[in-house]
C-alpha cells in the first residue's frame, strides 16, 4: 500500500491537553508522530511539541513518524503528509498489515451471520439491503464451480482478490468494468448498505483465528455455531462488524500475494447442506530436490459438518504433481483412498506424471511450514 506523495491528513483541532503552539505558516513542515487513533477515526497527533486530534479516513495507514506540511492556516488547519523517500513497498505493506490484523475476523463468522438472515421466517429486510444480500448470495460458490479447470479459475476470479488489480486495468484500458459477482465487491456494497447500523462486535468476540499466516498449514474454519436474528438494529449492526472483518482479513491476504516471497491465498464462500462453508485455497511457489527446482505447492480445505476437515497437499515441478490428502475421518479417508486410482487417471489424461498420490487419517500438524507432517487423529 503505497502513500501518496501529498496526501490529506487533516484538518486538526487542539487536543485537550497542555502544549506549546504550532506556528501554523503554510509551507512549512514540522515533524510529526501518532499517539493513537479513536474509535471515531481521529487521530492523535504530536506536532513538533504539540499534541492535536487529526480527522484522517479510516483505511488511510500512516507510519509512527512522518513529517507533514501545512496547506492552510486558520483555526483549523489543514495538513499533508509528506512520502519519505526511503519508505519502500515492503515499509508500507508491513504498516497496512499491522493496522489490518487487529480488524480481521474469519469469514465463518460472517456466513453465520448471513445464513441466520435468510433462514429467519417473517425478517423485515430493507429493500436496499435485501438487494445487496441477493447479490451476495450470488456471489458465493457452490460444488459445481469447481468441476473442471475452467470453472475453478473462474471462481478464484471472482473471489474479490484481484478486485483493485481489475479496476486498474480497467482504468488504464479506459473501459467500464463490471464487478457483478465479485465477493469483495458485494462485501464492499453490504458495508455501504449497512452505513446507518454501527458497526458493533458480539458480546464475545474473542476468536481464535489468526490472521492468514503463508508459513503455516490452513487452519481449520468450520461452521460457526447458529445466532439468533431478529432483525433490529443490533443484528444488523453485528452483521456490518463481521463483513468489515472479513474484509480486512482479504486485504491481509491481498497484501501478502505482493510480498517479496508471494502466496495467493483464497478464503472462498461456498453454498454446502444446510449452511455456508469456507473453501480454502492457498498457491506458493517453492522448490524441490537437491538442485532446487522451482514449482508450486497448492493447499486446499474445508470443514464440513458431516465430514469433518478434508484438505489436500499438491506439488507440482514441470509436468510431475504428488498428491497428498488427508481426513480427520477415518471412514472419509477410506472413501478418498478408494477414488485415488481415478484422481491418477484424470490427472495422467492431462499429460501429467503422477509420482505420488494418496490419503492419510489425520489432520496437518500446528507447526510452522509450509509442509507440515500428518498427525493421528487419535493423538
């Protein structure tokens, strides 16, 4: 995420504290720091010696030191943040994901949320966000979408990673560009739809789940357990809460495909029996063997009520692919176990050599890699 050169911070008021005076004059640069920011989205400032409240935007990421110039005198004066030169990408990715990580959520919070608004009988749904709902159901996957390679490409499209990358090219390209479909997109018009709720966290809104981690195994994301909805404003307001979180969390993972050493991970909704899962799929290029050779290691989860956690370990170097999978069921296994022979035959058609293939009971180990082993589910 990079700053503009000359970007709006302010204006500022005196923050009610003893200080000694900015001299205002504009053109002039002072040194600043942040002290901290309210949850009204003002920003604590120190100014040379002074301390003041800022009204920056909410998704603007500003670095512990800065210098600002001042654009307008007066009462309320208005600053700009001036770009350290020496301030690369890889400075600026690291601040975004530090303000971003404390707003993360998982998305299974969110499909809760959302599967208890539409199985709720007699809901009052605003027509505005009605429609904003519909397209967001729509905007979710179903087995079908990952039938065959073409299908699963077009889902990772729509999954809202590439979302600002499709924008700017449209822009470039000087041609319109439809996001009907997109999830960011969606979860971006049900923030916007949802503006008059405040945004309010569930009385308990302790998780467990850290943010997307490139080094470590997917982590487990079942269903979250059924809420209560009666569609007053608090509800609505816990929905806004959890859609802010998932978002964060997809702009963590975006600012991570980026990094110097990239992963692409996905976190896709996916229409199951009876609720809404989340289909996990993480792309990391890696290398194989005493020489090294460059390939792609492929993850891939879910949890599913009935069958437990099920995920998948793919390598692929040139045209060779190993495949792992693994079960916490010991009856889904075996079922796994027994479909190997025609997994090898659709992959051998498409002109890949199959050196590995199989199923083991368990689940992956908790521990940092990007291949963790298997442990025994009865560990």
């Amino acid at each position: 995420m990079n700053i503009e050169p000359a970007s709006r911070l302010a204006p500022v008021s005196p923050a009610p504290a003893p200080s000694h005076p900015v001299s205002w004059i504009v053109g002039s640069v002072h040194p600043a720091h942040v002290l901290g920011r309210y949850p009204d989205g003002r920003v604590a400032l120190r100014v040379d010696d002074e301390e003041l409240l800022a009204e920056a935007p909410p998704d603007k990421v500003l670095p512990h030191a800065f210098r600002v110039r001042v654009t307008r005198a007066g009462t309320k004066p208005e600053l700009e943040l001036i770009r350290d030169e020496s301030d690369d990408d890889e400075a600026a990715r690291t601040r975004a994901l530090l303000a971003l990580i404390p707003r993360q959520a998982g998305l299974a919070g969110l499909l809760a949320e959302l599967h208890a608004v539409h199985a709720a009988p007699d809901t009052a749904i605003p027509a505005q966000i009605q429609q904003v709902l519909a397209q967001l159901n729509a905007a979710m996957a179903s087995a079908s979408d990952f039938s065959d390679a073409a299908s699963v490409l077009q889902a990772l499209h729509s999954s809202g990673m590439s979302m600002e990358a499709r924008l700017l090219r449209a822009i470039q390209e000087n041609r319109n560009l439809s996001l009907s479909g997109d999830w960011k997109a969606s979860l971006l018009r049900l923030t916007a739809a949802l503006s008059h709720y405040p945004p309010a966290a569930p009385v308990d809104s302790r998780s467990d789940l850290q943010p997307p981690q490139p080094d470590r195994e997917l982590p487990r994301q079942p269903r979250a357990p059924r809420v209560p909805w009666r569609g007053n404003a608090s509800d609505w307001g816990r929905l806004h809460h959890a859609a802010q979180g998932v978002i964060a969390r997809q702009t963590i993972a975006q600012l991570q495909s980026g990094a110097k050493s990239p992963t692409w991970q996905f976190e896709i909704p996916m229409h199951g029996r009876g609720g809404l899962d989340v289909l996990q799929i993480r792309f990391a290029p890696t290398t194989t063997g005493a020489g090294n050779e460059p390939g792609w290691l492929i993850q891939v989860a879910i949890d599913f009520p009935a069958l437990g956690a099920i995920g998948a370990e793919i390598r692929i170097v040139e045209n060779r692919v190993r495949v792992q999978f693994w079960a916490e069921i010991s009856a889904v296994a075996r079922r796994i176990e027994s479909s190997l022979t025609t997994i090898t035959d659709r992959l051998q058609r498409q002109g890949l050599v199959v050196e590995h293939a199989a199923c083991r009971y368990g689940r992956p180990e908790p521990s940092p890699g990007a291949s963790g082993g298997l442990v025994s589910a009865t560990a």
